[in-house]
C-alpha cells in the first residue's frame, strides 16, 4: 500500500493509521517533492501534477513495487488517479481528491493555502500557541479536519513547522490549481473516492464532479472526517483501505 499526502504535508500524517495498517500489509508513506524530507524537482522543474505522478512512479519503480494500492488524500489523491491512468496501481483510494474544482471553489482553496503557508511562516509563534490548545487548534484548523481537538498538540506543531520549511509548497500550489483532472475514462484499475463530510477545504459536491470524470467508481461518505480525515476518523479510514 502506497499511502500519498496532500499539498503542504508530509508522509506523518498517515501516522494514526500507519501501524494498522502496517500489521496487515507492506506500507510506503512518501514524501512528495519538496515536502517533508524529499527534495524538490530539479531546477527548471515546475511541480506540476503530471510532474509530481511522474517522481512517484519513478520512486516505485526504483524500489520494484509493482500494482499496489495507491491511498492519497488531497493533491495525493489526484496523483493515485494520475497513476492509475499510466496503469500502476492495482486499485485506488482517493480521499477528498483534488482537481474536481470550480472556479470559485479553487479561489477559497488558494486563500486557505496561503493563509495557513502565512501563518506557519510568519507568526509560528502565534501559530504554535494555538495549537497548544484544544480550543486553538479548533479554531485555526477547522477547514483542514473534522475534530481539530483530535490531532495531538505535538502533531499539529510538527505539521506546523513542516509547512514553513516546505520549499515547493509557493510552486506546486500554484501549478496545481491553474489545471483540473481530465481524460477519467482512462483509468482502468477500480477507483474508491472517499470524501469527508465535514470538508470544508474541497467541499463534498465535489465528489459529484468526481464521479462524472469517474462514472464506475465506489463513492463513501466519510461520517465525522473533514478534509484530512487520519485524525478524524482513523479507525474508519483504516477498514476501508484494509478491504480495498
């Protein structure tokens, strides 16, 4: 199982699932480019998603995983459907993919990243303050999950620290927003969109755009998740990638 995080983030935010997960199958939590601990794309290299699919399958490739279970969350999620098209997973799950967006929708999506980038960047201070608390991380967070209480302060000032140290973060929110996903009829592997009802970053009629590019693709409501569901709802998230 091939488990790809969204935009800003970094393999840890698997973590309430990882080890479930890893008792019943061979798991890989990446980094993408320039996030986490994986350098960006070479210079000259704009971050865009063909570009990102490209450095996974490359990554799986040098490590000789074939056909696995593709999971991404996000920007992770267009990348597991991007995959799918070149024929690589045996099967996808995409939470709250991106690219399903409309024009205003994408607007909001760009002022959250930036407000959220601002943030970490320019007042880590304030910003770890606020989520040292339940009540602060509600109130900072809750366009990213559900339940904000649920992330463990120390997490939530990790992912913190995280995104202010994220080079391609400017660059790959920029590309990924001027395009939308197409050509759907060339996935070919079965394709679950699990979608968090309580999304408030790609809002849930998004998923209705989804599955008209997707049309025999499994939908599931996540009950109780928002955009990020590990914390959320960890223990329905990890049932549903363990019986995909």
């Amino acid at each position: 199982m091939v488990l790809i995080h969204g935009v800003g983030s970094w393999w840890r935010v698997w973590e309430p699932v990882l080890d479930a997960i890893a008792a019943e199958r061979d798991a890989i939590a990446l980094d993408l480019p320039g996030f986490g601990d994986s350098p960006p794309l070479p210079a000259g290299t704009a971050p865009t998603v063909p570009a990102l699919t490209g450095a996974v399958a490359s990554l799986l490739e040098e490590l000789e995983v074939e056909r696995p279970l593709v999971v991404g969350n996000s920007l992770g999620g267009w990348i597991a459907l991007e995959l799918a098209k070149r024929g690589i997973p045996r099967a996808v799950v995409a939470s709250s993919p991106a690219g399903f967006w409309s024009g205003a929708e994408v607007v909001w999506l760009r002022a959250q990243l930036r407000l959220a980038a601002f943030s970490a960047r320019r007042m880590p201070g304030v910003a770890e303050r606020a989520a040292r608390s339940a009540r602060g991380r509600r109130l900072t967070s809750g366009v990213f999950y559900g339940h904000p209480e649920r992330v463990p302060a120390g997490a939530a000032i990790a992912a913190l620290r995280n995104l202010a140290r994220s080079p391609a973060f400017d660059s790959t929110v920029d590309a990924m927003s001027r395009a939308r996903f197409e050509a759907g009829h060339e996935v070919k592997a079965p394709v679950t969109i699990a979608w968090g009802e309580l999304d408030r970053l790609l809002f849930p009629r998004q998923a209705r755009r989804a599955l008209e590019h997707l049309p025999r693709a499994r939908y599931i409501s996540l009950a109780g998740a928002g955009h990020v569901p590990t914390w959320d709802v960890p223990e329905q998230l990890v049932r549903l990638l363990l019986a995909a």
